[in-house]
C-alpha cells in the first residue's frame, strides 16, 4: 500500500491576522500593506473573535495591537504603507518560510520512510546521510551501518550486489538519477525484490531531474497543444511502470517529439534509388529508341478537331464527344479518348456534365453560361504543352474525384457543399503548372518559390490563381451569388484540398485519416460511422484530402492502357526537368529520371510501392473500391514482369513492334 502525501514547500495565500482595539490609521496600514503584498487578511475587535479567527483560519503572521499596554514599552506608530508592508515581508522571509520549510521537510521524510522504492540521500562527496526503510530491506544493512559511509566501503557479499552496489556509486558520483529493477540476495535475507532505486547527489540542480514521474512534465503551458498532453500523460505513466515499460515509453517520447512524425525513415545502406529520387523529388520543397525510354504519346494525340465548336450547354455537345461522355461514371472512361475528339479541351466538356450531375450551379445559384466561361478560363490557363500537367490530368482527377463521390459511404459522409468545394478543387488543382516540382523551382530561385517561401509553391499558386481568374470578370465569377459565409466556407474548404495535394504532407494525411476514420470504423457500425463522421467536421476535412489524393494519383488504379500512357507522360515530364537542370547547372532533384538510363518499371514499382498502395488500401476499406485494387494489382504484376525481364521501357520491345 502506497501512501502519498502533499505538501507546499511556500504556501499561497500568506493568512495574516490583525487584532486590533479600535479601527485606525495603524490598523489601515497594516490592512493596505496585506493587500500590496498579496496577503489574505482578517481584523478582529474582540479578544472573542480574535481566538474564533485564530482557530479557525490558522494564520502564519498575527499583529497585535499592544499600544495600550502597561506590559510591554511604549509603541512606535508609524501608519506609512511602505514601513507596515516591509515589516510584514521580513516576517514572510524570515520565520515563516523557515516553518513551512520545516513542515516540509517532515512531510517529506515520513513519506520516504513509507515508500516501497529505495531511496538513499548522499551529500557532495557521495557520503550517504539518509536512507529509508526499502533501502535497507534491499541491501540488508541498517540505518546505523550505512549513515556516514560510501557504498564503496561496504562489504560486497555476492555478484550481484557487488554489481548493484558499484552501480548505483557510479550514478551517484555522476549526479544522476538512477531507476531501474533489480533481485538481488542479500547476507540477511534469501531474496529481496526492489522495483527501482532512485538516488540524487546533492549537488545535482533538482531531485526532479530524471525519474519516471509525472513531475517530469515538459513545459507546462496555459493552453497546451494535444502533443503536449500526450507527452505529459506518458511521462505520468512511466511514474509506476517497470523498467522495461518506462525504457519503451522514453523511446516513444523521442520519436513524439521529433517534427518529422509521419515520415518513414528511409534506410542508408542499399536504398532502392528511385525511390529515394521519388522521395526527394515529390516530397522536398524539388525516349529515343522504343527498347528504351523513348516516350510515345499515344496515337490518339495525332487526331486534330481545330475547328470543334465550344458548346453553349451541355445539350450543345457534338455527337461523338457525347458518346464518350455517357461512360464518363464508369471507372474504365478512357479520357484519352476524350483528350483526341475535344482537341485537347477535356475539361471544359466533360466538367459540364459532371458539373450538372451534381448540381453544382444550383448550389452556387450561377448559370450553365456561367460556369461553362470559368471552365474554358480555368483549362486556357492549363499548359497544353505539359506532357503530364495538363487539362487532360485536371479533367482525368475531376473524373475520379467524381467517382468517388457516388460511392455510398462518401456520399452518406459529406454534404452538398463538400461535393460542390471537391469538384471545384480537383478542376483547379494543378492550374497553371509549369511541368516542373517544387523542388525545382526553389531551387532554380522562381519568382513563385520566392512568392510563396519555398513552401507548397505550386499548391499555393493553383489556388490563388484560380479565385484571381475566377474574380476577374463577373462573366465568369461562379461565386458571385453565393453569400458571403457560404463563399468562406467554400473556398476554405477548396483551398485546404488542393493544398493536400502538396505530397510533404503525404504521410502526415494517410495516418491521420486511418486513425481517425479506419480504425474507429471497423469498431462501429455503419450508422455509427457515418453519424461520428457528420458530428466531427475534421473528419469530414480528412475524407476530403484523402479523395483528392487519391484522385491526384489514381494512375497506377486505372486500367492497364491507361496506367502505361500516364506513366509515359509523366516519365517524359521528369526526363524534361533533369535535361532542364543538367543545361541552367541546377541540383538535380531525381538523378534516376535520366532519359537515356532510367528504368521506367522500377520508377512506377517503387511509386506504388511507397505512396500508392497503403494509401489505396486505407480508401478501400472506407469507400469500397474492389475494382480500382484489382487494376493496381495487375498493373504492379505488368511493371515487375518488365522489371525482372531487365526491360526499362513502358513495354516489351516485341509489343512496341507491333
């Protein structure tokens, strides 16, 4: 049985009680002087009150009103505030705190006499002064026997205790805490088991230096952080822990506060280099012979439609774009296909139907014309010239960010406005890319980087590019009609989405989602799920930067023609950069994607390998998405078959042939 004791080293309030005969100026100037010092005060008139006060208040400071006294000399009044509060401080200073010292001191030793873990007390040249009861249990020598000596210069019976004995000296001479479990024999007794020995030179600054407790609380703050009250609730429950436990809980202590919590740690020795080149190149903020890795846009690049009409509805689409366009919610759309018939100009037709499935300008009260003008605005400002960047990947994540949405458990954890600030988002997501990472452009000194401080540069400009263009001109300002709340609670919510996008971040979404989503999920119900969803708007926030994660990087998930022509692309966009950086004599951000010797395959296996397949496996188990994993199974099985055939292009060369 444990027993604990609290006590106050100072105790706050000082009491102070006056009596005095009559009220005065003496008697107001000691009253004035408690206030100026902080003291909680009481007056008494009578003797009666004066002892019913004393009693019940306990008062460390009683002035006494003698100035009529026969027995005592003739009394000095000075009623100066300044001369009254000074006395009273001195009294403080003096014999008050001398008394709450010795208070504290007895408390102290009768709780370390009552302690069930040894405790000794040692003065500056290590001469042991105090040990208590468990002290001595453990070592089997009294009280008498160990006062005054070093534990050096006690006898050693066993291996063991030589040990112990050696080790604690040790710890001490290094004034240090020392904690940990220990059996040992002693000369007296068969066995003793001792839970932890804690021992403190005096010279060391604090007896809270180091031990397992829940006075090693970090810096306490008025408001803390929720990492704060982690590392506090651990620190509390190392307190009793064994050893082993309190050692596991001190390296969970180092990795919390570290600033790099969802990162993995990538190995040294033997590292997979295009993942280490992925890793630096999406996560820093940085084909000419058909064996090899020449890149091929796809035959439907050649088809030319210069002279395609823009529609003015959606019931205005040419026939054959409107044909393409009936599959647009099936996962398989081809938007390759759609890229050819609409001469590059994907977005603008196929975010007018997907737009009017969902209801968007109803939501935002704007007309079809409207929004058709902000689309054709948002895709000019997408760089046809991009391999990969391009309108096509805007209206290819549209289409993905679209399909998640119908699935039944995003739907039945979003609102309207959700839908509505997704779509949007993944319209303007990567507007006005220039083909090139952030990584890049810090270190090529852009005018963006330096606009944004070499932080989520791209992220940061996509957005505010976007509500710069969509402000520009009433014609196509969608926002225009909504109210002002619902504006704010709309861009907020499409500013934090695509700055999710932003790939530092990457682990840090992954993990908070399948903590927060996944795993209380497959604790409850569905209706329960989807009710502790809607009630916690954060969670709602995750959902969100996970599908348009997801939607960003769904090429390894697409059908396997699909998945090869993305990769080609964005092979070729990475190929442009390091030629790039090779020519201005920049760092080069991903030495692998050198054109002449990179391996595509072992490119797109370590992708999967590192962002996309825990990713997918999280939205999975959320959003149910059977068909999206079986294409990122076959597609892996596609990349390690040319991966272990030694082929580094997009293809076997037979294939390429044909």
């Amino acid at each position: 049985q444990n027993l604990y004791f609290s006590f106050l080293l100072t105790q706050y309030p000082i009491q102070v009680l006056l009596i005095f005969a009559k009220e005065d100026n003496q008697s107001n100037g000691f009253w004035w002087a408690c206030d100026r010092a902080g003291y909680r005060c009481n007056v008494a008139w009578t003797l009666e009150s004066a002892l019913e006060c004393f009693l019940d208040k306990h008062q460390e400071i009683i002035v006494i009103d003698h100035r009529n006294s026969k027995y005592f000399d003739q009394f000095m009044e000075n009623t100066s505030v300044t001369a009254c509060y000074n006395e009273l401080v001195q009294i403080e200073h003096g014999e008050v705190r001398s008394q709450f010292k010795l208070r504290a001191c007895n408390a102290v030793f009768t709780a370390l006499d009552h302690c069930q873990e040894a405790v000794e007390i040692t003065s500056e040249d290590h001469v042991i002064q105090y040990v208590n009861p468990a002290f001595e249990r453990m070592m089997g020598y009294c009280k008498g026997e160990l006062i005054g000596k070093e534990l050096t210069e006690l006898p050693k019976s066993d291996r063991n205790s030589a040990d112990l004995l050696d080790n604690i000296n040790t710890f001490i001479k290094k004034g240090k805490v020392k904690s940990g479990s220990y059996k040992c024999k002693n000369r007296r007794k068969d066995s003793v088991d001792v839970k932890s020995i804690t021992s403190q030179s005096s010279d060391a600054p604090s007896l809270q230096t180091r031990r397992y407790s829940s006075m090693a609380r970090i810096h306490s703050m008025t408001i803390e952080a929720p990492i704060t009250k982690v590392i506090n609730i651990i620190n509390a429950a190392q307190e009793n822990s064994p050893i082993t436990v309190a050692e596991a809980l001190d390296r969970v202590l180092e990795i919390l506060r570290t600033t790099e919590l969802y990162s993995p740690q990538l190995g040294t020795k033997d590292e997979d280099p295009h993942t280490s080149d992925l890793v630096g190149g999406l996560m820093n903020d940085g084909l000419r012979r058909l064996s090899g890795n020449e890149y091929v846009f796809s035959k439907n690049m050649n088809l030319s439609h210069t002279h395609l009409p823009v529609p003015n509805t959606i019931n205005d689409v040419p026939p054959c774009i409107a044909q393409l366009l009936d599959n647009e919610e099936s996962w398989d759309f081809n938007i390759f296909e759609l890229e050819a018939v609409t001469n590059k100009r994907p977005l603008v037709y196929l975010g007018l139907k997907v737009f009017a499935r969902f209801g968007v300008s109803e939501f935002l009260n704007c007309s079809e014309a409207t929004l058709r003008a902000w689309l054709q605005v948002i895709e000019a400002n997408y760089h046809s010239t991009n391999s990969y960047h391009n309108s096509t990947h805007a209206a290819d994540v549209l289409h993905a960010t679209a399909f998640f949405l119908g699935k039944e458990r995003v739907k039945g954890s979003l609102d309207h406005l959700d839908e509505v600030a997704a779509l949007i988002a993944a319209t303007i997501h990567d507007v006005d890319h220039p083909g090139r990472t952030n990584s890049f452009l810090c270190n090529a000194g852009s005018e963006l980087a330096v606009l944004y401080n070499d932080t989520a540069v791209l992220e940061s400009h996509h957005t505010a590019l976007a509500f710069q263009l969509t402000m520009k001109d009433s014609k196509y300002n969608i926002f225009k009609n909504i109210d002002r709340n619902r504006y704010r609670t709309l861009r907020q919510a499409i500013i934090d989405m695509v700055l999710a996008t932003e790939m530092t971040k990457h682990f840090e979404h992954v993990n908070k989602f399948v903590n927060s989503i996944n795993k209380p999920m497959s604790e409850s119900s569905d209706t329960e799920c989807t009710a502790n969803i809607k009630n916690f708007p954060d969670n709602q926030t995750l959902i969100k930067r996970m599908m348009i994660k997801c939607a960003d990087v769904a090429n390894p998930c697409r059908p396997l023609e699909l998945c090869i022509e993305w990769a080609g692309r964005i092979s070729e966009e990475y190929f442009a950069q390091t030629d790039e950086e090779k020519r201005q004599g920049l760092p080069v951000v991903m030495p692998v994607f050198d054109r002449n010797t990179c391996s595509i395959p072992k490119s797109q296996i370590s992708f999967i390998d590192y962002f996309i397949t825990d990713m997918f496996d999280a939205w999975d188990a959320f959003a149910h998405l059977p068909v999206l994993m079986q294409h990122l199974a076959n597609n892996y099985k596609h990349w390690k078959t040319l991966d272990d055939l030694k082929c580094k292009s997009l293809r076997l060369p037979s294939e390429n042939n044909n």
